[in-house]
C-alpha cells in the first residue's frame, strides 16, 4: 500500500490527519446514544466493550437503512490481447466466500457477530466478478498501473450505472503470465485511498491461484514480481504460493476497507497467531495446512472498525456523512511502565469507540500495536498502552463513528534513555485542521 503523505510539525504538536470534516465549524456535543460504558479510572474488557457497542450499532441503524446494503464490488480485469486467467469465475467464487467466511468468524469471535462482509452475489449464491477488459495490451500494465486500470474500470462499469467512487472494489488483475512451473506477475497489488463512502484495492491473479492449493504442498513453483530489481524467480511450494497471494489479497481488501497496517499485541499473537494487517498476509489459513500451527486473524480494533463500515453494518445510515470530531482533557500518564490516556471526545456524529495505536519510529506503521476503548454517557474515555521504550514514538487516536466514519490524531512524544515517556508537554486539546 503507498505510504501516506503527512505534514509535519514541531516536536509535541499535533498531525491530524484524514479528520474527515465536512466544514471547519465548531465541534457540536455528540447526539449519542446514552450507553453506560467505563466508570472513572477503568477500562473495560474487549467481551464488555463488545457489548457496548453492539448496542450503540443496533440502536443507530434502524431497518429503514438496511433495505438496500452496500456490498463489497469485484472486477476481473485483463487486458486486451489477454484472456483471463483460466476458470476465473470458479476459482474466485471459492475464494471470495472463503474471504468473507474469515472475516465472519473473526467479527463473531472478537463479539461482533451481527456484523457480517456484504458481498455481491447472483441469483444462483454464485459471487459476481464484473468482467472488464482494458484499452491497453498486456505490457503496458504493471505494479504502477494502478490509477490508469482504476481510470478503465470507473468508464466500463458506468456503463452498468455503477459509479465505483461510491462503492469499495477489489480488483483482480489477470494480467500473469505461466509457462510450466514458472509465473510472472505483472500487476498492482496494494490498496488506496479508502473511507466507509469507498476504497479500492488492488490483488493479482493466476491459473494456480485457489483455495484447495492452500493444502498442495508437494507442488513446488517460481514466481517473478515485476516491481522486485531484477528477474529473480522466488520459489516456494504451491502451499505457500496460494497463502501468500490469497493472503495477500484479503491484505490489500483490509486497506480497501480503510483498515491501516498494525501488530497484535503480545498476549494476542501467543493466543491468535499473526494479524491480518501485519504481515498476516504470509500466514493466512495456515492453522489448516500444519496442525497445531496459528494462522492469521483479526485484531479487536480491527474488528471494532468494521463492525462500524457499511459493508458490515449492512447500513447506509449517513453513509457519505463525515464526522467532525475534538479531543479535549486529554491527559497522558506514565503509569508503571505503561502511558495511561484519558480524554473527552466532542463529536457532532455518534461515536462507538477511540482506538489507540502506538507505533515506535522506524518499521513504518507494520508495528503499532494497538487498544480499544468506549466512551461513557459524558464522552469521557481511557486505555492503558503498553510498550514505551527509549526513542521516539507516535500514538495515533482514532475516534470510530456508528456510520463507519473516523477521524484521526496523530500525537508524537520521545522517550528518554532509561525508555521513561516524556508527556509533559503534550497539548490537552485536539482539533481537526480547517479545511478549504
């Protein structure tokens, strides 16, 4: 996924961005539903969380905006001296319901278990794959090709009366090549620019791609990335071929679905094994190919923001609505080794939780571990971080609206020497930047 771009400013002060903020007027009280959630001074279990914002999601969409869900849109697209890969529609029913079968068990797992993935299926149960063939011949496209396969794809399918800038897409990109054990992938594979209105990811397909090669281990073969130097072929077994690349495609639909990188905590990757978000793209269903190996899976906060998106809530309550949110009282305490947060969210949407993410610097944003927490009838909230060490770090809160909407704080602190966080100087107040 491209990194995004970020201003930055003076040590200790805030980078807000993706604040999602419709105008730059004042932060109104939140029209919330009055749930009890944390008294003073603790935080709640995930199960007890859960229950709290099961709440808030069934009390906030009604029937009235469920009779016409969002569902997630698959596009097959080949070139146009390519056909698509061979038995793409059988081979991506499988996989495309196998998708949607991790992501129910994980929701109902982490206490969600009403919030299921919406995908676009016929008549017959059978998922869509909208075929679409580009302007271009096979070795005009590559890794970069993004934009211009997204620019193809939004004209082919308006002509279906489907405007993707309002819906999340996945595409599959049959533009591979196999000859004998060999395959060259010429293709992007990564997602961008995601909210609950739309998001857009990017995944590759070839003839060997499907879920019964997750257990063919014996098979070895060589695989080519065009966006790696060089013409080195990796090899790896069919096994790993089908993990990694079907993995990687619920990777990438995660970004599609506005869900950022992150690392599970340690207690939870013991438990679960590797997040989904993380490098779970290497590990996906390997519980079924070894026993008594962990596979990936869904972190809480993972689960938390897609129990609020469209394509989960199975609403379009304010579905294009962004939310304007503050952060005041903030107040940051180094408790034991951990950094305890507190703080009072102002929003003029109703808000099901704040999310913390904690992320070292260096690594990118693939080791910011991450907490959940809910806000109580006043909008106050705390959570515990744990895992300050010397250096500098950035905590990120991200307010998670009921319409699937969120909005984000950037926060960065140092530690000194003896890894003691440095918090005296971080501000107590939290607003989103004017926009123009």
């Amino acid at each position: 996924m491209k990194p995004r771009s970020l201003v930055i400013l003076p040590m200790f002060v805030l980078l807000s961005s993706l604040c999602n903020a419709d105008s730059p007027e004042k932060a109104k009280r939140p029209r919330d539903i009055n749930v009890q959630a944390n008294s003073a001074g603790t935080i709640l279990n995930y199960s007890s969380q859960a229950e709290i914002i099961n709440q808030k999601i069934a009390s906030y969409h009604e029937a009235q905006y469920k009779s016409d869900p969002k569902v997630l849109r698959v596009i097959y697209f080949h070139a146009k001296n390519q056909s698509p890969c061979k038995n793409y529609q059988q081979r991506w029913d499988g996989i495309i319901k196998d998708i949607k079968k991790f992501f129910d068990a994980e929701m109902a797992r982490n206490g969600y278990p009403s919030q299921k993935f919406n995908i676009e299926i016929d008549q017959e149960n059978n998922a869509i794959l909208h075929l679409v063939q580009g302007k271009l011949e096979e070795a005009d496209y590559g890794y970069r090709s993004g934009s211009q396969i997204r620019k193809e794809i939004k004209e082919a399918l308006r002509k279906k009366s489907i405007d993707i800038e309002n819906e999340t897409i996945l595409v599959i990109c049959g533009l591979s090549k196999t000859k004998g054990d060999k395959v060259d992938i010429d293709s992007p594979f990564y997602g961008i620019g995601a909210n609950q209105t739309r998001g857009t990811c990017f995944a590759m397909d070839s003839d060997w791609l499907e879920i019964p090669g997750l257990l063919n281990k014996a098979k070895r073969v060589q695989v080519r990335e065009d966006h790696h130097p060089g013409d080195h072929y990796k090899q790896m077994s069919m096994s790993q071929f089908n993990v990694t690349y079907i993995g990687g495609t619920i990777h990438e639909l995660g970004h599609g679905l506005s869900l950022p990188h992150n690392k599970a905590t340690k207690t939870s990757q013991q438990k679960y094994g590797t997040a989904l978000m993380g490098s779970g793209n290497y590990t996906y269903r390997k519980e079924r190919i070894t026993k008594g190996q962990k596979g990936s899976f869904l972190t809480h906060a993972h689960a938390v923001r897609l129990a609020t998106h469209p394509l989960f809530s199975g609403s379009r309550r304010d579905v294009n609505v962004r939310g304007n949110a503050e952060l005041h009282e903030m107040v940051f305490t180094n408790q034991d080794g951990k950094i305890e947060v507190r703080g009072t969210v102002v929003s003029d949407l109703p808000t099901a939780a704040v999310v913390a993410y904690h992320d070292p610097d260096g690594g990118g944003d693939y080791n910011a571990r991450n907490w959940t927490t809910v806000l109580d009838e006043k909008g106050h909230f705390n959570l515990e971080i744990d895992g300050p060490v010397k250096g500098k770090h950035q905590i990120r809160i991200v307010i998670c609206h009921l319409n699937g909407a969120t909005t984000q704080y950037r926060i960065d602190y140092t530690c000194d020497e003896s890894g003691v966080p440095m918090l005296d100087q971080l501000p107590s107040s939290y607003k989103p930047r004017s926009r123009r």
